[in-house]
C-alpha cells in the first residue's frame, strides 16, 4: 500500500478516531459499527468508511469492526507501535508542561534530554531529566540516536537551531516556534501555532 497519496485531512482523522476507539476499548466495547462511531464522533459513517478503507478497511458488513482490533491497526499506521527519541529544545513554561505530559510515553515518545540556552535553568531536573546547556546538544543527538526535536524556544533563535538539528540528520521537528522553519524536504516539520489557533476560535465565535 502506498500512503504517499493519503492525503493530510485523512492523516489527521486518524489520532481522533484512535482516541475514541481507546476510550471504548477501555469500557469494555468489543465492537461498532461504522454508524454507531459516526454518533460518537459526529462524523458520518461513509467518511469514517473511506478514511479506514484507505488502509485496507478493517470492518465486516453485518457486524462493524474490532474495537481492540481497529485501534491496535491505527496505532502501527501512526506508528505508535514504535518508540521515539525525542529531545526538547527550550525549557520554559511551555517546555516543562510537554516534559511533564506522562501520556507523551505512553504513546512511544520518550524525552531522553532537554535544553536550554539560559544558564539559570541548566541544571533543573524535569521528570529525572537535567536540563542541558545547547552547546551539548549536538554530541548528545550523535549519541542517544534521536529522531524528533520539540522547539519551544522564542522565533529569533529558531531558525538558526533549526540548521543544527538539520546538520545533526533529526528527522522530524514539532516546532512551537512561530516561526516557519526552512529545512530541506526530507526533514518532517509540524507546526503548532497556539495562537492560530485561538485566533481561528475567536474567528468561529464571532461569527455565530
């Protein structure tokens, strides 16, 4: 199968639809119909039917599909079945809250370090992990095999560490910075702009 031309709307249905079979696998939910999930997750049955069929479908007509079954399936497709390397660059307020999230492990992403350019926070332990000078940063990507940046760390220094992790083969960078990120292709980048975010709410309430 080739997932090249799923396209990015199916991609991130999928996180949804894993959240909400979790949570029908953890009340004991053997299985749903297609019908019975679009209630639940006020999307129609043939979206979710075309979104899953993608993969290879998964359900059985007349009975629905395997909720451990179907959730187990989205995880490997979001590759959760693996674990992650991540290190998290900027230990400020927004830094310490994604350290301390402990769902982040569970899901197979595991912070091996964190860093900071301000020595009064070098040193502080968040979650077992020290917070280590960036001049350190390089050696210990090299070291621990690490696939995944988190930037939590102010626009101005963004791009500049965004060439290291570039030189260091990160491939992927969830970036908080807001700022756009000038890597090559082959470096995976998600943005999350918090307020964009809020502005696109803001933008809804107003007009209802």
């Amino acid at each position: 199968m080739d997932n090249i031309n799923i396209s990015q709307a199916v991609i991130k249905r999928l996180p949804r639809y894993y959240r909400y079979l979790g949570e029908l696998a953890d009340e004991g939910v053997s299985r749903i119909s297609s019908r019975e999930l679009s209630q639940l997750m006020h999307v129609t049955a043939s979206q979710i039917r075309q979104d899953l069929n993608h993969f290879g479908g998964f359900g059985q007509q007349g009975y629905g599909y395997n909720v451990r079954n179907l959730y187990a399936e989205i995880g490997k497709i979001l590759g959760l079945d693996k674990n992650h390397k991540l290190v998290v660059i900027g230990a400020g307020h927004l830094g310490q809250a994604l350290c301390n999230y402990e769902n982040f492990e569970r899901r197979g992403f595991h912070i091996l370090g964190i860093f900071d350019a301000d020595p009064a926070i070098v040193g502080m332990k968040i979650r077992k992990v020290s917070v280590s000078p960036m001049d350190k940063l390089e050696d210990f990507i090299a070291s621990n095999d690490i696939d995944i940046a988190v930037l939590t760390i102010p626009k101005s220094s963004a791009v500049e560490v965004a060439e290291t992790l570039v030189k260091c083969n990160i491939k992927a960078i969830w970036n908080f910075a807001h700022v756009d990120l000038p890597v090559p292709d082959y470096v995976m980048v998600e943005n999350v702009h918090l307020s964009e975010s809020l502005m696109q709410l803001s933008y809804n309430l107003g007009r209802r």
